[in-house]
C-alpha cells in the first residue's frame, strides 16, 4: 500500500515539473513573438438532401475538380416518371382554368341542349311504355335465337355437308384452271408474247381461286367437326338475353327505370343551365389553386431530381470520395470533401497579454519548415479565449488564457499544403 503511494506521489511530481518546464518554455516563445501552427484548408463536405443508390462517380480523389462540376448522380428513374405524371397534371389544370376563363363555347351548348332534348325523349318513350313493333321485334329476335341453338344442338344436316362438298370441289377445279392459266401467261410473258397487265390479272385470278379454296375447305371442316361446345353455350346463354327482353319489352318500363329517365333530366337540365349561365367567379379561384398546388408539386419533384445529382460548389481538390457506385446514402450523408488551395489559414494560440499587438488585418511571417516564406493576414480574433482557468486573479493565471487566433496564408504558386508546420512571428525580425 505505502509502496503504491509513493509511485503515485513520483508520476505527479513528474506531470509537475513537466507542466512548468513546458509553460516556462511557451512563455519564452511568447515573449519573443514567435508562434508554432498548422496549415489548414477550407474543406466542403458536400452531398445530397435525398438519399438514393449511387449510379454514377464521376471523379476520383486528388482529382481537381471545377465548380459547378458532376462529382455523383442518383438514381432517378422513379423520381422522372413522378416528374412527367406531375407535368401532365399541371397542363390539365391549366388547359382546365384556361377553358373556365374563356366561359363556355358555343358549341358546348349545342351538345348540353342535344343532351337535354334526348334524356326528355327517352323519358316520353319510358313513360308512354312499349309500341308493338318493339314487342314484335323483341319475339323475332327470341324466335332467331332458338333457331340458332336448336341448330348447333343439332349438329350440321347431311345437305349441309354435300353442299360445303361441292362447293370445295368447285372451288379446288376453279384454282388448277386459274393456276394453269398463270403458268402458260407467265411462259407468254417471257417470250414477249403478252403485255404485262396480263399477266398481273391472271396472278390475281390465281390468288383469288386459292383463297376460295382455303374458305371452302374450312368451311366443310366445320361442318363435319359438328357444333363446339363453347358455340352451344353461347347460344343458350344468347336465347336468355332475348327471353329476359321480350319479357321486359312486353311487360312495359318498370318504375325504378322512369325514375331514372327523370334524373337523367334533370342532370342535363342543370349541365345545359351552367353552361348558359357561364363561368363563376368561385370555379375560376378553384382551378386557379388546383392549377398553384400541380404547379408546386412539379417544382418540388424538380427539385429533388436536381439533388440526384451532386455538383462541386467551389473549385479545388477531392480529398476525400466516401462511395462509389452501388452504395446507398442517406440523406444529408456526405459523400466527398473537397478543399480549395487557394484559401489556407493557420491557427495559432496567443495568450491575453500579446493579443493586444493584433488586430484584424494585421500582417505576420509565415514561414514553413521547409523554407517557404509567405506573408499572412490576421482574419479572425475571437472574442472569448479557447482556454481560460477556474480563477484568472493572478497575473500567472492570466497568462494561461489562450485565444484562437485565424491567419489566413497566400497560396498563388500552390507551394504550400494542408498539413505543413508552419511558425508565425508577431513582430517583425
């Protein structure tokens, strides 16, 4: 125990004399003026307020890039397909408040009374009920219907099959005459012997005797396939539909179907009113901020597809490249830093009592460690010190306040590097 104070009591007896030697050390440093810093560069950390995958980089580190130059892109496929379906809405809403503001055109009126005349005279033919060519209509058409699927029901009739028979055969005589004929005028034509407009009838012939042909073949085929099935059931569903409307024709217009016709009325009554009263005052504001909000909903889109692509704001070197293609960032993520060489500085610590030797603007030596001599700007003098003692009573603790002290450093040869020691005197030698 007592050994192990006595190693504690020597490790703080070492921090001691270490801390008094180093402040003996930098107050001889200060009293002759000379500060010891570090170059440094302005840096932007760039990237995007979306986030999204990286599809393209453009640029990779220690390049030189310009302002205003492509670093990354976005992928914005989905983000342009929003954009066009906004923009057509947008012209919608447009076209919408343009029409309002023109008022209705003449010919809109002609089409609401047009509408008006025929939703009245639906409403007369519903309310004086069915006239007797409609109901022997109706039953002719329920007649045809059972016709048909008795037919098919039937199967084709023998005379059916020899008539499609006789008719191939015609046809098939009918095509080797018409291909016989264009063979001895195509062997005409060769030697000269015919012009060429007959030779083009008799190809034309040949066409038509085949497609006869082919119809007559597919025909008799049918016929001895019999009737399919999906054919039957569409005919017993076809003689259904006419059974239901030789019914309703012959029982007359039912309640609920006047009632309609009278709605019906009255819509186009009112559509063909509005039209004839013209544009309203409220309608015209409501198509003016539909067309405000499509408007703001493009501008909004366009704006997130500028942010898929992130461009240089200064002109300098890319130090740093956080992706590359495939990645997916956040956003507000950063995906590069890019420094500028031309805006350097050095941050040096000065204590109170030499403060009052700078003010903004003041010029002092920079001098590097390899050499490079340079003359520096005092641009920033903080107003509260970096360092600053629980009690500052004594002049011994007074001379610990230390403030940050920003020197901005020339850099028109490009000589000079971020990271490189540099000392920096308060006087002149």
């Amino acid at each position: 125990m007592r050994k192990s104070a006595l190693i504690v009591l020597a490790l703080l007896l070492i921090v001691l004399v270490v801390f008094l030697s180093a402040r003996r050390h930098s107050a001889e440093k200060n009293e002759s003026g000379i500060y010891s810093g570090t170059i440094e560069a302005e840096e932007s950390r760039i990237g995007s307020t979306v986030g999204g995958r990286i599809v393209n980089v453009a640029v990779k580190e220690g390049d030189m890039v310009r302002s205003g130059q492509l670093i990354v892109r976005l992928q914005d496929d989905q983000l342009v397909a929003s954009l066009n379906v906004a923009k057509a809405a947008e012209e919608q809403a447009a076209n919408r408040l343009r029409d309002l503001q023109l008022g209705p055109r003449p010919q809109e009126i002609d089409q609401a009374r047009a509408a008006v005349h025929q939703s009245q005279s639906q409403l007369e033919k519903l309310q004086k009920g069915s006239r007797p060519e409609e109901i022997t209509a109706a039953r002719a058409g329920l007649a045809q219907a059972r016709e048909k699927l008795t037919l098919l029901e039937n199967g084709p009739r023998k005379e059916d099959i020899a008539q499609a028979r006789a008719n191939l055969e015609a046809a098939t005589a009918d095509r080797k005459y018409a291909d016989a004929n264009l063979a001895r005028n195509e062997k005409l034509a060769k030697e000269g012997a015919i012009a060429a407009q007959a030779l083009d009838q008799a190809r034309d012939s040949a066409s038509v005797a085949e497609a006869r042909q082919n119809t007559a073949q597919q025909a008799l085929d049918e016929l001895l396939a019999g009737s399919r099935e999906e054919d039957i059931r569409a005919a017993e569903q076809a003689v259904k539909q006419a059974e239901a409307n030789y019914a309703l024709v012959k029982k007359g217009p039912r309640e609920e179907d006047i009632r309609a016709a009278q709605a019906a009325v009255r819509q186009s009554q009112a559509a063909l009113s509005n039209l004839q009263a013209g544009t309203r005052e409220y309608q015209i504001a409501q198509a003016q901020s539909a067309l405000k909000q499509a408007r703001a909903q493009v501008a909004q889109i366009q704006a997130n597809v500028r942010e898929r692509y992130v461009f240089a704001p200064i002109s300098g070197q890319l130090l740093v490249l956080n992706v590359q293609p495939g990645d997916i960032v956040s956003p507000g993520q950063p995906v590069a830093t890019i420094v500028d060489p031309h805006r350097l500085f050095v941050r040096i610590y000065v204590s109170a009592d030499q403060l009052g030797n700078l003010t903004t603007g003041s010029k002092l030596t920079i001098v590097t460690d390899s050499g490079w001599r340079v003359a520096g700007q005092v641009e920033q003098i903080p107003t509260e010190a970096e360092f600053t003692p629980r009690n500052v009573q004594t002049p011994e603790e007074r001379a610990l306040q230390q403030y940050a002290v920003k020197v901005r450093v020339p850099n028109p040869a490009f000589k000079l590097r971020a990271g490189m020691s540099a000392t920096i005197r308060l006087r002149p030698e």
